[in-house]
C-alpha cells in the first residue's frame, strides 16, 4: 500500500485526494470552496490545510507523499520535482507565466508543506510533458531577442493528463507506448490536442498561455493576433482584450453558453448560433488532426478524452466527420454505447484506431510523486 495525498490548489479553492498508487482506488476525496470569501470553508489555503487534515483524521498518518499539481513550469521544470525552498522560488519565478494558476499553486504548496512537514512534498507539471517538443514546434517567429526576455515559447498544458492517457491507449491496443504515434484530444472546457510520437509530445495545440488552440468553453483558442492590436486601437484596454479571450470567447461568446450540454441542446432545437458554434467547434479539431498526421508521418490512433471526450459520443463522431480519406472512422454502435471504460470506437480493421480513454489527471500525479520518492 503506498498512498500519496493529491492537491489541487485553486485561487479560492482546494480540491484534494488521498490515493492508492497500488490498487489504483481513491480512500478519500474532496473539496474546499470560496476561500478568504464570506460563508467559505476557510479563512485562507493555511487554515484551509488544517481543515483537511482534521477530515484526513488518522488516514492522515499513511500518507508517503504529497503530490501538486502546478500549472506552468516554464522552461527550469521539465518533470515533477521534490519541492525544497528552492523549488517553490523557481515556481514563483515562472509564475508571471501563469498569473492566475502558479500563485494559487504555490497557496496550496506553502499550506500543505505546513501541515505535513514530516512528508515529501512534490511538484508535478502540467507543461513538462510537453518539453520534448522539438524546437521547430516549439519557437514562435518573433524577435528572438524578446522570445528570451520574456520567456516567450509553446509551453503546451494538460500534459499530466495526455501522458497518462497515452500510456492507457497503449495498453488498450496491446502494444508498447514506445511503437505508437497518436493524436490525444483532451476535449472538456478546456481542450487541447497533442501529437505523440513514441510516448514523447512532439507538438500540442496550446501555447504560451492555455488560450491558444482549439475551441473552449469561455476561451477563444487560436485567433489572428492582429485581432488583439485591432481591438486594442479599437479603445479597448489590455486586460478588457484578455477578459474578452480568455472569459467571454470560446462557447459562451459564439452561443451564449460555456456548457456544451447546453449548446448542444440548442442547436437541436435549430439555434443557429449554437449549430455554428459547434461547426467551428469540430472544423478547428479536424484542422489540428490533420496538420499533427502531417507532423507524425503516421498515424496509429485518435484518442478522446476528459469531459466532452470521454462522454459525448455525437461530439466524438462530428470531431472526425469526413476524415475517412485519412483511415478514420467511427463506428456507430462502439461509439454509442454507454462505457465509463478504455474502449475501441472504430470498426473492427481500421486502418487507424479511434479510442476512448479516461483520463484521471489525479492518479497520474500520484504515481509520478510516489515514483520520485520511492
């Protein structure tokens, strides 16, 4: 039995789980909200700690280590690391990165290195998975001056999650990570895409920030960057252009709902908005399908997962519509039936295989903490 106690630290929030590496199962699990806030769960992430700890009760003492997820490791993480002082200076260096997400993290870090300080404390990334890009997919074509100023390059993110589920689609095909070349699409409201060449990340469709790429709930994806200066010339300010990209784009700005249930629900009814939102939706994931096929040289399958992913099976079969040219196909019977498990989606013999995986970005960090510490 090894368990590895899982912290996910939001800005106001901790989302925690005590997880079995060995049998896979969660022992407990559960969450802090409105943080700081009046009627939250507490006053701050320290007093926060204290509050699962008091609900960890004895389960507390078979904790081996603690795992973190942390959004941006810019280019100084390239795998999770055991987290001393140093460490949490890198983090707060990189932070400026991800200025929503690495502060909340480190919150979470510093509470939780409090609380248990008789444990290892690790530190997993959501961008070092995505550091084995090749520098070709990783370079953006600006002054490379600045680029190294500011720390300017595709970081990519979700990599704990496109890992993981990588390795599960190997084991579903019977075949080692190592002989495969897949395109992984981590499809929920926030959504990327990654091609994998080998088990390693060779190209990914977010960027510096988690803006870039495909169609989200609130965020625009790719967007002509002239967009941003026309907008701005416009009269609208910085933070009014990041607002607008970042929360009012994507789902929400194209039907009015984040939800894709929602948006779902309407183009049925004949909502022509929500019919083209789904359209820009799908035309986006076949743009990325097809330019990483090209970027592979092959193709061994397609996996879906997380929300939308793993659960929408009329989203999966209008992702792919029309890609039989390139061996990809969905059979419909596979593809409908009701499965929380890794199955196959395609016909029996295609060319190209077409999964579905859970992801479970949790475990996933539980196993690289209880790998580095063991």
């Amino acid at each position: 039995m090894v368990r590895v106690f899982v912290v996910n630290s939001g800005s106001s929030s901790i989302k925690y789980q005590l997880v079995d590496v060995v049998s896979e199962k969660v022992v407990l699990s559960g969450l802090l909200e409105r943080l700081g806030q009046p009627g939250g769960d507490a006053a701050d992430h320290e007093s926060g700690m204290r509050v699962v700890l008091d609900r960890l009760g004895s389960e507390a003492a078979s904790i081996a280590a603690v795992g973190h997820r942390v959004v941006h490791g810019g280019s100084v993480f390239t795998a999770p690391v055991v987290i001393d002082d140093a460490v949490e200076a890198g983090i707060q260096t990189v932070s400026a990165l991800a200025p929503l997400h690495n502060p909340a993290n480190l919150a979470g870090i510093r509470a939780a290195r409090l609380a248990l300080p008789s444990v290892p404390h690790v530190a997993v990334f959501d961008t070092a998975f995505h550091q084995s890009m090749p520098a070709a997919a990783a370079t953006y074509a600006i002054d490379r001056a600045v680029s190294a100023e500011h720390g300017i390059r595709r970081y990519g993110f979700h990599g704990t999650s496109h890992q993981f589920v990588a390795g599960r689609a190997a084991a579903l095909l019977g075949r080692p990570l190592a002989s495969l070349k897949l395109i992984v699409l981590h499809l929920g409201n926030g959504s990327s895409a990654a091609a994998i060449d080998g088990g390693r990340s060779i190209d990914t469709s977010m960027g510096l920030t988690p803006l870039a790429g495909l169609v989200m709930g609130t965020r625009s994806g790719d967007v002509d960057p002239g967009v941003l200066l026309h907008l701005q010339r416009a009269g609208l300010s910085g933070a009014e252009v990041d607002a607008l990209l970042n929360s009012r784009s994507g789902l929400l700005g194209l039907a009015g709902s984040a939800d894709m249930r929602d948006v779902t629900a309407a183009a049925a009814a004949g909502d022509a908005d929500a019919e083209l939102a789904l359209d820009v939706w799908a035309h986006r994931i076949r743009h990325y399908v097809g330019a990483y096929l090209a970027q592979l040289g092959g193709l061994d399958a397609v996996v879906f997962t997380a929300g939308i992913g793993e659960n929408a099976a009329d989203l999966r079969a209008r992702a792919l519509d029309g890609l039989g040219h390139l061996g990809l196909a969905i059979d419909a019977d596979r593809n409908g039936a009701p499965s929380r498990e890794a199955r196959v989606i395609s016909p029996e013999g295609a060319p190209v295989a077409v999964l579905v995986v859970p992801t479970n970005e949790e475990l996933a960090i539980a196993q690289a903490a209880a790998a580095l510490v063991a």
